[in-house]
C-alpha cells in the first residue's frame, strides 16, 4: 500500500500549528537577579500587578513593578531559597486569603496560615486582599455607636459603626492599650462585632502577650489576629493590613458588624518604602514613594457602613499611627489624619503626669461625633469637652497669676475633677450605662466637694454600689438610651442617697 507522504506531512504542519498556537512561552520565565526580597524576572510579558507568581520550593511571589523588559516581584517566603536562573511561572491569580468562622479565635500570618500550633484552619473559602472600595451607593451614613468602653473616648471622641478613627501618639504612651481595650468591651455588647488585630512589624513577645490578653478577658473566641512580626519580610508586612481588612470584609459582607485595628500603619509604611526603594522607584518627601498616601486611602476606604440593601455590615477601622516627639504634623501623620474621619491623639505630657488614658481632648476629635452616640451619652456629655477647654485655658493662665475669682476657680476644680474621673486603668472597659452615670455625677457638681485625690476610690465605690443598688436605674439607662425626667431625678436620688450612705459610714 502506496503512504502519501504529503497527506502525512500536512497532518504534521497542523499538528504543530495547533500546538504552537497553545503553547505561550510568555506564562513562564526566569528569575534575572534576586536580593533583599526582591526579584526581577524575565519573560512574564502578560503578567499583571498584583498577580501571584510561583518560584521553585513552593515560593510565591507578588509582581509590583512592570517595566519593559522585566517585571519586579516581592517574594512571600524564604529569598534565599530563590536564585539567578530559576524558573518562574503565572499563576493567573490574585493574592488572596482564606477567610471564614474558622479563623475565630486563631493566630494566623499575612498568607492566612495558622501560626498558634492549634492544627490546620478548616475553610474553602478564599478573598482577594485588594478590592474597590464600596461606594457611595453601597453605603449608608455611620450613626450606630460602636462603644469602646473608655470614657474619654465613648463622651468625647465617640466611635461609630463603620467609621475610621486614627489612634496617633508617641510611642509606649498607650496606644495598643486603647485598641486591645476596645476590642475587650465588646464582650458584653448585644450585636457584637467580629474583632481583628493586625500586628505590623511588633515585636513576637508583645504579640504574644496581647494574644494571652485576649484569651484572659475571654475575647479570643471572637476576634482574630493576623501577625506579622518584625522578623518577617518586608512582603509580609505590606501585605498583612490588606489580608486582615479581607478577612473582615468577609464577615461585613455577610451582614455583620467587624472591627479592625491596625497596629501600625507607620511600620507599614516604612515596609512600603523599603520595597519601593528597592524597586527603583523614585523616592519623594523623607524617601517615601509618591503613592503612599494611595498605599493606606485604598485600604482604610474599605471602612463603611453597608446599605441595608447590602446588608447592613459594617467594617470599623482604627489605624494606629506612632509620632516622633509628639509630631502631629509630619507626612505620614497628616496623610493618614486627611484620610480618617478623626483622631485620638495621645500627648506625652498628660502620659507622664499619671493621666492614663493620655487623651488630648483638645486636638483629638470625632468627625461623626453626636451620630455615633446613644442619646442619653449626648445628654450628659455634651458639657465635658466645653469644661475641659475651659480648664487647659485657666491652667495655663493661673500660672502667671496669684490671684483668681471664685468663679474661676471652682471651674479649674470642676476640670481638675474631671480630668481624674476620665482617668482609667488598663483593660477595665466600663459598660456605656456605667459611664454615663459617673460623668452624669461629674459634671452636675456632685463631686466638687470630694477631694482631687480621693476621685478615683470614689468612683470606683459609686460603681459598686451602682451594680448593687441601682440595676434598675442601670437597666433603664441601657433600654431607654435616653435620661428623661424620670432617670434624672433617680440619678439624683441615687447620688444622695450614696453620699449619705458614705457619712453615714464616716
């Protein structure tokens, strides 16, 4: 039998026709020149930014830089695993993390893989770590209190349900404390939020003992905590604020009240500024790349309150921010105030005169303000900052003067008690009825007779008997969220019958 052997040869031209156009030699390519965490790569031609991308020894990579001849890549383990020469291939995925009820209660690093020795983390569910933002339609005005269970904060600079508030102050002034305080008290709330701390270049000894903190105050079963330890790479760190608020987003999305600390976003700046560096890109104002500011407004406008139509979610976002010498004004401070709708501010000063919390109520403020708070917190707080202000100002002019009237003294006694009723040790979050009943006290004049020093032992006896005495009084305040007539007059009764039983014991 006679073989065609142009039929043979036309069926092996298309053959290799078919073949060469499935075969696309720009899906893989080799690693040019590695170092500091950083690989430039040749041949990846359709990779896009953000795209993941896989070395040898199971190493994934990030790719940040697209130039015309290579393509720049993060690496997300071990660089000195990765060398010249290597193979490189698209993966065609964004960087995700796995996401679900399985990480409540679980330590875990930027990757979402579990670091706390407690076995594998049991969900199929995935989020990429960078999304859009909701937007404006998506949304709806913040107006639901998310109570921190601090004075000073919950009267003064209230939270609300979807607001981004900025925590800035020197460091080791009690920053973190206020965060891990916050996300305490949310124990006891009837619609609790789903709590997650994102640790940003600290030290494992402190993430460790914030974790045990977690655990001893019985809020780990619901808050997560994403660790990135300054030993981590760079990568790592840039990444993990963007896998913590996708954890979040999942919760939000389902309908669900989340709230995530970012402890903090100058660590993550220095760790964006180092990569960015490395990749060649031009360095701007204190050698930080020009898209910073964009680095942290595409992650904190992530932070919404969702339309009821979305479900109603919420995602609170509080930023933490460390300041050189009390430097409020300094670049990455200002971009991050001009991207938040508020900020704590903690002043060294106050810090080391013994006022803890260090609140400045001055330059601290709340851009939701009244919104975020339950009417019966408006009614009586409305009065502290205005007592404050005028307290720092007498202060301030009482050192150059012997001499006052009465009236202004007994309104620098007035702040001076208040100041030293706003004060409050760590991790003793104080129920929002609980508080409103001890500022009720302070700024109606019931404490003005009581020693400046002996404020805190009274306060703390007036809870007592608070919880003891008056659960009913505490209960309509909680039920009601507002003091008519009837409340007030009790609180009134409440304090007279306090102050006699107090004489009576003298």
């Amino acid at each position: 039998m006679a073989i065609d052997s142009s039929k043979i040869t036309g069926i092996l031209r298309e053959t290799l026709k078919n073949y060469a156009s499935k075969l696309d030699l720009r899906e893989t390519g080799y690693v040019m020149q590695v170092g500091d965490g950083i690989a430039r790569v040749y041949g990846l031609d359709k990779a896009v930014y953000g795209e993941l991308v896989s070395f040898p020894h199971s190493i994934h990579g990030m790719v940040l830089n697209l130039e015309n001849d290579n393509v720049g890549c993060i690496l997300l383990g071990d660089a000195n695993l990765t060398s010249e020469g290597d193979e490189v291939s698209r993966t065609g995925k964004v960087m995700s993390v796995p996401v679900g009820e399985a990480l409540l209660g679980r330590v875990v690093n930027p990757l979402g893989e579990p670091i706390d020795g407690k076995g594998d983390i049991k969900t199929d569910r995935t989020r990429p770590i960078e999304v859009i933002a909701p937007g404006v339609m998506e949304r709806q005005p913040v107006k639901e209190p998310l109570q921190t269970g601090i004075k000073a904060i919950d009267s003064m600079i209230p939270i609300g349900r979807g607001q981004r508030e900025l925590i800035i102050g020197d460091r080791q002034i009690g920053k973190t404390a206020l965060a891990v305080d916050a996300i305490i008290n949310q124990k006891n709330e009837t619609r609790r939020p789903v709590c997650i701390y994102v640790a940003i270049g600290q030290k494992q000894s402190t993430v460790a003992q914030i974790v045990d903190t977690f655990a001893r105050n019985g809020a780990l079963e619901y808050t997560i905590v994403v660790s990135c330890t300054a030993s981590d790479p760079a990568a790592l760190q840039y990444i993990a604020p963007y896998a913590g608020c996708a954890i979040g987003e999942e919760f939000m999305w389902e309908g669900k009240d989340v709230l995530v600390v970012y402890d903090d976003l100058t660590r993550h700046a220095q760790a964006y500024r180092q990569l960015s560096l490395l990749l060649r890109r031009p360095p701007g104002r204190e050698a930080y790349p020009g898209d910073v500011f964009y680095l942290h407004s595409r992650l904190l406008e992530r932070a919404c309150k969702l339309s009821q139509k979305n479900g109603g979610g919420s995602l609170t976002a509080l930023p933490i921010i460390e300041t050189q010498a009390g430097d409020i004004s300094a670049y990455i401070p200002t971009n991050v105030i001009s991207i938040t709708d508020g900020q704590i501010f903690l002043e060294n000063n106050l810090f080391f005169s013994g006022q803890r919390p260090a609140i400045n109520s001055g330059l601290s403020v709340s851009r939701v303000g009244g919104n975020a708070q339950i009417k019966a917190m408006r009614q009586v707080a409305g009065r502290v900052r205005l007592d404050l202000a005028q307290y720092r100002d007498l202060a301030s002019f009482a050192q150059f003067s012997s001499e006052l009237d009465s009236h202004s003294q007994a309104q620098l006694a007035r702040g001076a008690r208040i100041m030293e009723l706003l004060k409050q040790d760590q991790y003793q979050p104080l129920s929002v009825e609980v508080q409103i009943a001890i500022i009720f006290a302070g700024v109606n004049g019931y404490i003005d007779d009581v020693p400046k020093d002996d404020i805190r032992k009274w306060e703390k006896d007036y809870i007592t008997y608070l919880q003891e005495k008056q659960q009913d009084l505490l209960a309509d305040i909680k039920n009601t969220k507002q003091i008519d007539d009837g409340i007030k007059a009790r609180l009134e009764a409440a304090l007279r019958d306090y102050k006699g039983a107090k004489e009576a014991k003298v």
